[in-house]
C-alpha cells in the first residue's frame, strides 16, 4: 500500500497534529486544511457539537483529531492502514472517541444512506479513476443540508513532465483526463509499484466540479490555493476548494 509507505516516509500529509492543536481545538480556536496551504473558512463549517462528520481518505491524525476535540463524531475513512493508525493513535493519546473505517472512498457501502451531516475530504481523490463515483457516494451518505468540504488538484498540473518541473520548465507532454497507468507504460507503472508509490490520476474541473453538481450537490462556495514553490504555481493556483451542499432541510 503506497500511503502505508508515505507514513514511513514521513509525507506531510501523514504528520499527526500536536497536543496543543488538540487542546485549542477543544477551547474552540481550531482550523483545518483541505489543499496543502490555505485554512478552510469557519463560515463553511456547522456547529461542530453533535455533529456526525465523515473525513472522507483523510487518515493520518491530522483533520479527524481536531474536529473530534471540537465536539463532533468523527469518523475517518481511508485506504491506508498505516494512516488510520496515526488517527487511532492520537486517539488514544488525547482520549478522543474516533472511528476508523478501513474502506475505498469510492464505495462507501459500509454506511447507509444520510448518515453524516458533514464529509471533509482533503486532496486525495487524484489516487482514483472515477472522481464521480467519490462525489455520488458522498451525496448517498449525506443527510439533506449536509456539506461536502472537498479539496482537489486542478488537472492542468498532469499535462506537465514531472521532471521537467522538477528543474523549472514547463513542458506539455499530456492531456486531460490523465492516467498514470496510459501514460506512463507499463513499465514505468511497474516500478511505481515496486516502489510502494501511488498511481495518480488527473481529472478534469468537469469531472471535479461539475462532478459535484451532477451528482445533485449545490455549489456555495469556492477558493483556489498555491504550494510555494512550485514553477506552475508561479502561473496560477493549483489547487482548488469546494464547499457543496445536498439540497434540503438545514441547507
């Protein structure tokens, strides 16, 4: 499993929070991130006590711990055992009541419909091909009013050769919807797996915010962020966060 390893590897997004995040967040001083950089707004968040809350492929004790000290009923979900550790283990340091659901984020079988009032879901959907199965299941297990927070890469950072970036030039050499597994080779891919690397995918902003729409969700609100750095960054955010909402009562 690729993030099993990015745990060992000490990944930015595997880092569990501090105590001192955890106590702010129960004296109700807390934030979270879905793109690398930028905090999501309060106004985009319920009244956390009570609140049944989904954190949708976002283990490794960072988003989950501060929102169960915050007073809601968290429960995290994600592919990566390794990552659901870190939740459980902050958990247990900071006497925290967190549920850990091993599972895809693609089907969320495991939980019947209008289960959560609310699903954080930070950058992780560019590990699956079908984006749209993410966003029609979180509206299944949503109740009517409830958010989806989601965060997400924009696409046009897949047309680029990675290497290329990596020294500081631009240069097209794919298209959009991208795949690792056609673009690649097989051979490539092979060696991504041999080294515990994740396959990634890029989707299109139809797929991804049109995506939500379709699946029946409304759009109320939308921010883009940056990764300081990055040479396309230096051109455009390349990073976006949506806040959608399933129509009904609460909304």
């Amino acid at each position: 499993m690729a993030w099993d390893e990015e745990v060992a590897r000490g990944n930015e997004w595997t880092v569990p929070v501090d105590a001192a995040r955890v106590a702010e967040a129960r004296r109700g001083n807390w934030n979270i991130f879905l793109t690398p950089t930028k905090s999501v707004p309060a106004s985009w968040f319920p009244p956390l006590d009570g609140t049944d809350v989904l954190c949708l492929a976002s283990g490794g004790g960072q988003q989950g711990p501060v929102l169960a000290a915050a007073g809601a009923n968290v429960t995290v979900l994600d592919a990566s055992p390794r990552q659901l550790e870190q939740d459980r283990s902050v958990a247990a340091r900071e006497s925290l009541e967190i549920a850990t659901v091993l599972g895809d984020m693609a089907d969320l079988s495991m939980f019947a419909d209008a289960s959560f009032d609310l699903i954080v879901h930070p950058v992780s959907n560019s590990f699956v091909p079908d984006v749209r199965a993410v966003w029609r299941e979180a509206h299944r297990v949503l109740r009517p009013g409830g958010s989806l927070l989601s965060g997400f890469s924009n696409g046009v950072v897949y047309i680029f050769d990675e290497d290329a970036m990596d020294r500081g030039e631009l240069v097209v050499t794919d298209s959009l919807p991208y795949s690792d597994l056609e673009a690649l080779g097989e051979e490539r891919v092979r060696e991504l797996v041999a080294a515990k690397r994740a396959v990634e995918f890029g989707h299109t902003l139809s797929d991804q915010i049109g995506g939500q729409l379709d699946a029946g969700f409304l759009l109320y609100g939308f921010y883009e962020s940056r990764t300081p750095g990055g040479v396309l960054d230096e051109h455009m955010p390349t990073f976006v966060a949506t806040r959608a909402v399933k129509p009904g009562e609460g909304g």
